[in-house]
C-alpha cells in the first residue's frame, strides 16, 4: 500500500511541474499597477518582443515568498513552446529592465 502511494504522490508531482512548465514569474511590478495582463505586454514590448493576448492562457498575482516585495505575478502562456521562444528572444537583449522603462511608476526597481 505505501509503495502504491509513493507512487501516486510521485505522479502528481510530476504532473504538477508539468503544468507549470509554461508559467512565466514576473518579479518587483508594483501591486497597485492592477492590470497584469498589460504590465506582462509592456516588459516584452520594451524588450522588442512581441507577445499577442491569445500567447497567454492566464496571468495572476501570488503572494511572494520574501517579505517586503510586491506580489509575484505569474504567467501562464498557452503552451511551453511558446514560453522558450519568447524567452529566447527575451535572453537576446538582456539590457536591464525597470518598471519605469515599462512605463511603471518606480523607474529604478528592476523587473
């Protein structure tokens, strides 16, 4: 029985990263900017990359884990291909980013 539940627990956990596999986490975008859908456009559109409405699934706010900081904003795009390309375009123009540069109110806390 306990090696049926290993196994059980086992398969969960792995069907739960499996899910999140193509979950982007946003760090530092202030609380009171409400509209993540719109933060999350802005920070690629800076970066020169394109990211359409229908590319994300779902976009929300967790609690962070470090005391102090901002709400985590978590990104779900449509599929984890999707998540690498934009990603790698993100990595080709690794200039710093700040909420201010994406048109946010604290212009030197970086994203």
């Amino acid at each position: 029985m306990s090696k049926r539940v290993t196994g059980l627990e086992t398969a969960r956990e792995e069907d739960q990263q499996h899910s999140r596999s193509g979950n982007l986490k946003i760090t530092y975008i202030p609380e009171d900017y409400k509209d993540v859908y719109s933060a999350t456009q802005k920070i690629f559109q800076v970066r020169g990359v394109e990211l359409e409405r229908d590319h994300i699934d779902v976009a929300h706010r967790v609690q962070s884990f470090n005391k102090g900081q901002p709400c985590l904003i978590i990104v779900r795009l449509v599929s984890r291909w999707r998540k690498e390309a934009l990603l790698d375009k993100l990595y080709k123009n690794r200039e710093k980013l700040t909420t201010g540069r994406i048109g946010l109110n604290d212009a030197n806390t970086p994203v």
